[in-house]
C-alpha cells in the first residue's frame, strides 16, 4: 500500500524528448549569461559592507520611524549616509556610511560608530541600536578577493571530482554548466540589487554545490545506460537518463526549495537575500541539469563516449 509514492510529478512512464530543445537551451542560456556578464561591469554588483568598506548602523525605534527624518537628523549630525532604508519593519532602519578619509585608521573608524551612536540615541527618545559594524577598505578588499578565489577555488575541485568520478566529457561540460549557473545567479543580483557580501559568497558556494549534486545523479545514470544499452544513440540514452530520474530531480529541488521559501519571506534583513538567490540558484541549477550540462555531454561525446564505455 505505501511501496508508491504519493506524489509523482512525471509518469513513469512517461518520455519526454528533451533533446528536442537542446540548441533553443545553450542558446537561451548562452544569452543570459552574456547579459549577466554585461550588468556585473554595468551598473555592476551593489557591494556590501564585507566587500566595499563603511560602516552599518541598524536601529529600532518605539514607533515607525521615516528614512527621510533619519537622513534629515543623520545631516544635522554632520553624517553623511550612503542610504538610509526600513527593513523588517517600519521601525527597523538600517544605515549604511561610507568611511572618510583615514577610515583605514581603527580609531577613526571607531570615533564615527560613536558618533553615529550619539547623533541617533540623542534624536529620537528610547531608540535602539541593534548593529554597529565597521570594515575598512584594505579588510573589504581582501575579503572580496578571498570570497572570489573561494569561488574559483570550489569549481577547480568540482572539475577535478568529476573528471576523476566519470570521464572527460562529463567534467568539461559539468564545470561549463556551472560556470554559465553562476553567471546567470550573478545577473539575478545585480538585477535585484541584494548586497553582495559573504553571505552572498555563501549562497553562491552552496548552489554550486547543489547543482553538482544534481548534476551527478544524472550523470550516473547515463554512465549505468551507456553500458546497459550500448547500441543505443547517445541522444536517446540521454532523454531515457533524464526521463528515469526526472521525479527524484524535481522532488529534491522541490524539497529545498519549499525549505528555503520560509527564509526569503520571513528570515529578515539577515537571510532573505541569501534565500532568495538560493530560491532562485535551485531552479537555475535543476534546469540546467536537464537543458543545459546533458546536451553538452551530448555535444562533447558524441563520438568518444561509445567508444570507450
């Protein structure tokens, strides 16, 4: 009575042809990327704190609290804040200030948390400062390139797992898959404007991770046909891979995916643009494991993988 599943999202019976799509897919992907490329240069990612040095101030009030008054008293301060914006609720606001001159100097740096402190607390009665943080620019950039080579860094490994794991073909066209994820989760921040921060770093590593997991178990089962039906042409015995783990596709990244959605509507100023781009890193990721890293494979092995599995 319970050997089935309640859910299934495809028959299984069922076979979609989804090579069919395979040039529409690398050409729609191709493009997206390209674009993404192009918005990472121009306007470019909205740098967080981690990443272009400042300072960030989150305070809550009594009552609502307006932007524009916090900016106003923030002036009569003698601080100029780079934004000023509610977030959680209308008595949350978060304030974000670029360091002056000297901000490299620890003591500097400190003086102007203070003195942001004292304007604030002295301005609205029974406020409450709820973050202070401070980085400064020499910290930031060696962070940002920390974050970046962590990114290069987990490809490499990923290249190297799965050239070991399988063959040529599936690692090349693995890693272009997930160069071309990346690239597009890229795109989706800057079109959204979430900071970059580590966070961010965060969310990337880990869609990539994800995504090389889905992109594995697909892989096996191509490796467990070529040699269950060796005079099967490649494109069929990629649609028969896909069509045979498609529900458990769909049904991790389904389960992930309701997972993260708790976080991106209620998780705060903290985590919901790490679990947005996650939302949205998951479905990148199990598309492209369909429509993107299989015709790829198909592209590259077209000759060699019959011969040699």
């Amino acid at each position: 009575m319970f050997s089935r599943p309640l859910l299934r999202f495809v028959r299984d019976d069922r076979q979609i042809h989804f090579m069919r799509g395979r040039h529409a897919g690398l050409i729609i992907s191709a493009l997206l990327s390209i674009a993404s490329l192009v918005l990472f240069f121009e306007p470019g990612l909205n740098l967080g704190l981690d990443f272009r040095g400042g300072v960030i101030v989150e305070t809550h009030s009594p009552t609502a609290e307006d932007p524009a008054h916090m900016r106003a008293i923030l002036k009569a301060g003698q601080v100029d804040a780079a934004s000023v914006q509610t977030f959680g609720s209308p008595q949350d606001i978060r304030i974000a200030i670029n360091l002056p001159r000297g901000g490299e100097d620890e003591h500097v740096t400190q003086k102007l948390v203070d003195h942001v402190r004292s304007v604030i607390v002295q301005a609205i009665p029974g406020v409450q400062i709820q973050r202070a943080d401070a980085v400064g620019g020499s910290v930031s950039s060696e962070l940002f390139r920390d974050g970046v080579l962590a990114l290069l860094f987990s490809l490499g490994m990923i290249l190297i797992y799965i050239w070991f794991r399988f063959e040529r073909e599936f690692a090349l066209s693995a890693v272009i898959t997930l160069i071309l994820d990346l690239t597009k989760t890229i795109g989706f921040l800057v079109i959204t404007r979430f900071e970059f921060d580590l966070v961010m770093v965060a969310a990337l590593l880990t869609i990539l991770g994800y995504s090389t997991n889905d992109k594995v178990v697909v892989y096996d089962r191509v490796r467990e046909n070529l040699r269950k039906y060796r005079t099967m042409p490649l494109r069929d015995l990629l649609d028969l891979s896909i069509n045979e783990t498609l529900n458990r596709t769909l049904g991790t990244s389904m389960t992930v995916f309701l997972a993260a959605l708790p976080l991106a509507l209620f998780g705060g100023s903290t985590l919901t643009g790490f679990a947005t781009v996650m939302l949205f890193g998951i479905v990148v990721g199990t598309s492209s494991s369909i429509f993107i890293a299989a015709p790829l494979l198909l592209l590259m092995g077209q000759k060699r993988l019959r011969k040699t599995i």
